[in-house]
C-alpha cells in the first residue's frame, strides 16, 4: 500500500495514480466475505493452489490474510497518496531538491518521514478493523480462532464467553494502542522529548 500511495503521489494526475486511486477504491468497496469466496474459487478450487479451508502449514493461511488486508490496503495507499501531496509542495522539500539530492532520498528520508505519523496511526487502527473483521473471516475459511470462538458464543448465548472475547480484543486493541505511540517516537524524535 505505502509503495502505490507514494507512486501516485509522486506522479499526480498520471496512469499509475488513476490506477493506484482505482485499486484503492476497489479494495475498501469490495465487502470482506466476496472477496474471501473470490479468492476461495479462483486460488483453490479453479487453480488448486492453495487449501480450501482449515490448518494444513503456512499456506492456509494465505487466503485469509489476503481477504483481511484488502480494505487496510485500500485505505493506507489513499491516505499515503494524500499525505504525501501535502508534504512534497513543502519547501523543505523544494529545498532538498534544490540542494541537488536524489529524488529518492527526498521521497523516502524526508517527505514519508513526515508523513510517517499519520500512517502509523491508520495502521494502529487498521489492527482493531482486522480483529473485527476476523469473525466473517475465519467463518468463510474454517479456521478455528477466536473470532470464530465469539460467533458460536454468541449463538450459543454463552454471555461469560462472549465477556471473555470481548475483554480480550479490547486487551489487544489496547496493546495496539501502546505499540502505535511506542511507534510515534521512533518515526518522530520531537515526541520523545515530550
């Protein structure tokens, strides 16, 4: 996502930035189930590369971390895009070109370390989006884990298991949370000082 936002900020109103904008609203239109049912028809069952459903190693899993990331990768190359316009027409950024150094370096050392916060903080988010998001998933591919685990709590009206779930996620979006501002400090030296 961050590789595709940044090209279509450097390059405005091109073809890579009308396809990058193109994916990025095709992957946050698409609803989560579709996709993982797409991607279970095409890469399992037509093309049998992959495993239907449950745990059979590493390539099980696949699937539903493609079907999971698809609406984060859709949001994080749209901001990219947006926070990268706005730092490159900076003049930091049009001092650094003028002091002769690479395109790159500007890019990557100066432009996306300041876009870096934002970023940071929709990938922190996305982390509670995803935890959410992995009761559907792991019902469509049959994996057993705790989002799975709170669907039949829930069905089966097993109100301390559903508690139990619940304190966890919020455990983990609180852990999330931490590791985000944990984050801020090493992208941004100004917030250690504070």
């Amino acid at each position: 996502a961050l590789p595709l936002g940044i090209l279509a900020a450097t390059r405005p109103g091109s073809v890579w930035d009308a396809l990058a904008q193109g994916v990025a609203l095709l992957a946050q239109a698409l609803p989560a189930y579709w996709v993982g049912l797409v991607l279970i028809i095409v890469l399992s069952v037509r093309l049998d590369l992959l495993p239907v459903a449950g745990r059979s190693g590493w390539t099980s899993l696949v699937m539903p971390m493609l079907t999971l990331a698809m609406g984060a990768l859709g949001r994080l190359t749209q901001l990219t895009r947006s926070v990268m316009l706005a730092e490159l027409r900076q003049d930091y950024v049009r001092t650094a070109h003028g002091k002769g150094l690479a395109v790159p370096a500007v890019y990557y050392r100066h432009a996306l370390r300041n876009a870096a916060i934002p970023l940071v903080t929709l990938i922190g988010v996305n982390f509670g989006y995803m935890l959410g998001g992995s009761v559907l998933i792991e019902s469509v591919f049959s994996w057993p884990g705790v989002g799975r685990l709170a669907a039949q709590a829930v069905f089966q009206r097993d109100f301390p298991l559903v508690q139990a779930v619940a304190f966890f996620a919020s455990l983990v979006v609180v852990g999330v949370n931490l590791g985000t501002d944990l984050v801020y400090g090493l992208v941004n030296p100004q917030v250690r000082r504070r």
